[in-house]
C-alpha cells in the first residue's frame, strides 16, 4: 500500500476512464509537463472529495492530452465513473491503467469489483491470478480465485484451488469451511450453478441497476426488495449481496444485516468489506465483542484500508478506549478518508453515529 502515484487507498473500496488525445499530425511531439500534471492532479482530486466527479473526471482526463499513458490518471478516472455508476467506462479505464502498470495491485483490485458487478467469473479468475502474481503470501486471493470458479460452476477447479492454498500456507477453518460448500453445491444444486451463464448475469446486473436507481432516489424500502429478489434468483453478484447488507443497515435492520452478512460469508469468506458491514451492524446492536473480531478480521484481509481503521476506532471507543480510537480515526483521515463524519469525531473526540 505504499504506492507512491497520485493513488487513494479503498474497499472498500476505485475507478476510471479516459481516451487518449494526442495530436497524431505533429511532427514532433512535446515533452509533458510535469509540473501542470501535477497541478492538475491536485485539482481533479479536489473535485472528487467534494464528490464533484464530472468535473473530476474532466480534469483527468486533461492529464491524458498531456501523458496519454498515465495510469494513475485512468485509475482516477475509473474510480469517478465508478462512483457514477457507468461500469463500463470504468471497466475500459482500468483497464488502460493495468495494461500501462500492470504490477500495481490496486488497479487489478479495481477491475476485480467491477467483474464482480457484473457476475463475470471468468474473467474475474484471471484478475485474481495477476493478483497473485503480485501478492503470492496473501491467502485472500487464493480463497477468491477459488470462489470466484465456484460461483462459474467449476467445481473442480475450485477444489483443485482450495488443495493448491492448503499446499501452501496450510488447513483452515476457513478451508474446511469452504471444501464443505463445494460439495453441498456438488450434491445440492449442480444445475444452479452450471447454469448461471452470462444471460443470467446481465439480467442480474440490470436489476441491480435499477436498485441502485431507487436509493439515489431516497426509495430505501424499494431497493431492498430489488436487490433482494436478485440474490433469490442467482447468488453469483457480490455487490447484490454488499447492496441489500448495506441498505438493511440503513433502515436499521440490523439483524437482518447481520444474518445477510453471515450468509454472504458463506460465499465470500475473504472479502473484508462483508465483515465490515457485519462489524456495523454489530455495533448498532451493541455486540461490541464481535464486532471488534470482526473488524480485526477485515483489517487482516485489508491492512490500513481507511474505511476500517475509522470503524476500529468506533469499536475502540464505544469499548471505553477513547485515547487508541482518536489514534485509529487519525490514521484513517490520513489514509485518504476525508467524511464529514470523520472530521467531527476527531474534532469533537467522540464517536458518532
């Protein structure tokens, strides 16, 4: 995590597009000016923690008429489309920044998302192999690749995986717990899982579209019912599951959201934000013991990700140790979270809601 390009940290949670523009007709091309990029970085990033991300992305993209290949501008410009729900301008953005830096993890992050989003497990394997490549002792991303066959209808190869993780780092609870949904998807539901093919993706990811459409618009009764009707028809879209969690919270329907989170880990178990969202829920129902383990959990599956150094320190303080939280909250805001929210609680040294 410590990239030195213009990069913010996040689970999570991201994203870009932009095209080249260079004057093909010139004779010669100019070297780029190194010093207006950067002040146009500066000034694109301004944009997008105010949340402004048209302009955001209008300035990045200048930086791409000045440095067509500067993957950290196509990076930024996947995360503002990304926030603005256009996947596929996102999905080409970052694409542009793997092909230009492809050692940079946080771009095949990125892409791994937005394939979730869509359902598109095959591609997904790949991004978790280059993810490998990178990160070769961080178990996760065996766990996910391993999934992400599953939910393809791939069982074999998913099984091949979990033996591959055992091989290296050792048995688990979590492998055992994983080898044992195999084989109840082997023997309980073969013909869910071959079938989910493409059709049922984008079908999928079309409501899930409109949920998305209906929380813009306040309607947080209306998406929950969207997002729930598609994890009854096809558990395949993560974000499905991160939606309805999410939306529960929001309504206050924290048991549910916790039931729904211990659901989606069954699928997902090494996605830090699923345990991110069981730990808030935790805390709204005052379970502080196991929201902190859950936290802890996330951190180890996501170190320094800024998100979940803030709800650290939530569960820091509310369990009475007000001095590590402001640490926690301080690192967080350095990390790169610039909410309201946060601002406050350090101001004001204490947790809010």
């Amino acid at each position: 995590m410590n990239d030195k390009r213009f990069l913010p940290v996040w689970c999570a949670v991201l994203l870009l597009f932009g095209g080249p523009m260079v004057h093909a007709q010139a004779p010669v091309k100019p070297a780029p000016d190194s010093t207006m990029v950067k002040i146009l970085f500066f000034a694109a990033l301004r944009e997008k923690l105010s949340e402004n991300y048209a302009k955001a992305g209008e300035t990045f993209e200048k930086i791409l008429i000045l440095e067509p290949n500067n993957a950290a501008a196509n990076y930024e410009i996947a995360i503002v489309n990304f926030r603005q729900n256009k996947l596929l301008e996102a999905e080409i953005a970052v694409k542009k920044a793997t092909a230009t830096d492809p050692d940079n993890i946080w771009y095949w992050r990125m892409l791994s998302e937005l394939y979730k989003r869509k359902g598109d497990m095959d591609a997904l394997v790949k991004v978790f192999d280059q993810m490998i490549r990178l990160s070769p002792e961080d178990a996760s991303f065996y766990f996910d690749r391993s999934n992400a066959f599953l939910l393809g209808g791939k069982t074999k190869e998913a099984m091949d995986g979990y033996d591959a993780l055992e091989k290296k780092f050792g048995n688990s609870a979590m492998l055992t717990k994983a080898r044992q949904r195999v084989s109840a998807d082997k023997k309980g539901k073969p013909e869910v899982m071959e079938g989910a093919g493409n059709e049922e993706a984008d079908a999928g990811q079309t409501e899930l579209t409109a949920g998305q459409k209906l929380l813009r618009a306040g309607d947080l009764n209306g998406a929950l019912v969207k997002f729930k009707a598609i994890l009854e028809k096809n558990e395949q879209l993560y974000a499905a599951w991160a939606y309805t969690i999410d939306t529960e919270i929001a309504l206050g329907l924290n048991k549910d959201a916790i039931k729904t989170a211990e659901e989606a880990l069954s699928l997902y178990p090494s996605q830090a934000q699923l345990y991110l969202f069981l730990a808030i829920a935790l805390i709204n129902e005052n379970q502080l013991n196991d929201a902190l383990t859950n936290i802890k959990t996330a951190m180890d599956l996501s170190e320094n990700d800024p998100a979940l150094l803030e709800c650290y320190g939530d569960v820091l303080f509310l369990k009475g140790n007000q001095a590590e939280a402001l640490v926690q909250w301080k690192k967080s805001k350095s990390g790169g979270n610039n909410s309201a929210k946060l601002k406050k609680k350090i101001d004001e040294k204490n947790y809010i809601k």
